[in-house]
C-alpha cells in the first residue's frame, strides 16, 4: 500500500538573504573606514597656508610669493564628525542591503510557490526544483517522479513493518534502507545525460536522497532554513526547518 508524502512546511526563504545582508554590512563598514582613512591622509599631507612674513614692513619690498588657499586642519580622529560621517555612510549601505534583501526574499519565495506547483503530488517541490537545476526536460521529471514515489513508498512500509525493539530487525531495517537507497541512485543516474551527472554529483548527498522532499538548489548555493526530513526510532516520519543563523554588528567609535 502507497503512503502518501507528508505535507511540505513552509520555508523560511528570507533567512539565507538576511546572512548575506548582514555580511554586506561588515564590508560596509570596512569601505566607509577606509574612505575616511584615506580622506584624512589626503588632508594631512595636502598643501598648507604660507606662514606669514617676519617683518610685515617689509611686505612691498618681498618678493610675492604664490598665493595658497588655506585648507581646515583635518579633523581629529574619532571627532563627532567622522563619527557621523562614517556612521551615514553605513546606514546609507545598510539601507540599500535591506532593500536588497527584501527584493530577494521576494524573489525566493514567488519560486519556491511557483515550484511547489504541479501534477506531482507532494513530490513538486523535489521534482521541480531538481528538474530547474539540471534542466530536465518532461520526460525526465516524470521518470523521476515515478522512481522517487517508488522508493519512498518502498521505505515508509519497511518503516511500518520494522520492530524497533527487535536489535535484529533494525540491523535488517539497515541493510534493506541502503539497498533501496543505493538501486535509487542508480535508477536516478541511468536517466541523466553526462552534463546532468556531473552536476548531480556534486550535489548534497542529503539533497539526492530519495526521503528529501524539499528544494534542490544549484551546487553551492546555501539556503538556510531548508525543509529537512527525519525519522525516529519508532519510525514516525517528521518534519523541521533548520537553525535559522543570526549574527549581529557593533560598531563603537568613541568621541574624544
């Protein structure tokens, strides 16, 4: 008998975006140092007002010497005005990495919507996103499809009909999850091209598995908040949205 898929949670799409936001900040923070440093060097070593003459009697008969803007002394460091330069300056780019961020988000979350549509089953999201990553053409999605409700169906009642208590039957359990395992990795290889093995293989080995029912991204891509699926002891199959990362900037420049 065919166990249906559980349903899928809903992503948190917005949290990998907000790690990348967030490290933009740092770098932020960095340029905007930097400019100031560069600024204040420019200052310091740029030309000064000529020292007045000595005998100011004497000025008709000296010769004239060029005429030289005055230029302000540079600021000192760590003035309230570097400070509110350099502080404008990060919530300028800030500002622009919220915006950023939230455009993203969007983005991700109107594909994760679109990829979760289609004929099938609980099985879109998988399919969809895997077919986008390896550009697979219909035939090829609905061969996967086949496959992957095959073995899924095939461990959920291994699962069922395992004694959890036997140390035997979970031995048993061990060995049969890797056989149906491994024969779906060579059912889903046999129907790629070479192009679309290589990428395959340098996908997460979790992503590939037959009981991951959630978004295949691109090789290298991080998602934070992705969907993951596990199963206890007792072989209830369960569903939870990883760690979502936070990180914090402090930025302290004392007036003095």
């Amino acid at each position: 008998m065919a166990v249906a898929p559980p349903a899928q949670p809903a992503e948190d799409a917005t949290a990998w975006v907000e790690i990348a936001a967030l490290r933009a900040e740092v770098q932020a923070v960095k340029t905007a140092l930097d400019t100031v440093a560069k600024r204040l060097t420019a200052v310091e070593s740029g030309p000064r007002a000529a020292p007045p003459p000595p005998d100011a009697g004497n000025a008709a008969s000296a010769p004239a010497e060029p005429s030289v803007a005055p230029v302000p002394e540079p600021l000192a460091p760590y003035s309230e005005q570097m400070r509110a330069y350099v502080f404008g300056l990060i919530e300028e780019e800030r500002s622009a990495k919220r915006e950023e961020a939230a455009r993203l988000a969007e983005e991700a979350r109107r594909e994760r919507e679109e990829l979760s549509r289609g004929p099938y089953e609980g099985f879109n999201l998988k399919v969809n996103s895997l077919a986008k990553v390896l550009d697979m053409g219909p035939s090829q999605r609905d061969r996967y499809f086949e496959i992957a409700r095959t073995c899924w169906s095939q461990l959920q009642e291994l699962r069922k009909n395992t004694d959890w208590r036997s140390e035997e039957a979970r031995a048993g359990f061990q060995e049969r999850q890797e056989a149906l395992q491994t024969q779906f990795s060579a059912d889903v290889e046999s129907l790629l091209v070479p192009e679309q093995r290589e990428i395959y293989d340098k996908l997460p080995l979790w992503t590939r598995g037959p009981e991951y029912l959630g978004q295949v991204l691109p090789p290298g891509a991080t998602g934070f908040g992705q969907p993951f699926q596990f199963f206890n002891g007792a072989g209830t199959a369960s569903s939870f949205q990883s760690a979502r990362p936070r990180a914090s900037v402090n930025i302290n420049v004392d007036a003095k």
